[in-house]
C-alpha cells in the first residue's frame, strides 16, 4: 500500500465516526424530550421532589 492511501483512510472514517456520534446524541434528545411531554401529558411532576 501507498503512503498517500495510508494517509487518506482517516479521513475517510472520521467523518462516518462524527455522523453517527451526532446522530446518537440527537436520538437521546429526542427520546428525552418525549418522554418528558408523555410525562406531562399524563400530570407526573418530576420537579416533585426538588422542594
């Protein structure tokens, strides 16, 4: 193998690393935030026990 496609396979795989990290936190975001509505909707106060 070349040292030029040696240098170029990093390149390549850290942008599939940085979509798929990106894609993992927005999913999590996500899956909170419904949550929290389908908790609202239903009148569970998580704030509760805070006081």
């Amino acid at each position: 193998m070349s040292m030029i496609s040696l240098a170029a396979m990093p390149a390549v795989v850290e942008p599939r690393f940085a979509e798929s990290s990106f894609k993992t936190i927005l999913l999590f975001c996500c899956t909170g935030l419904v949550a929290s509505f389908g908790l609202m909707a239903h009148g569970i106060d998580l704030a509760a026990g805070l006081m």
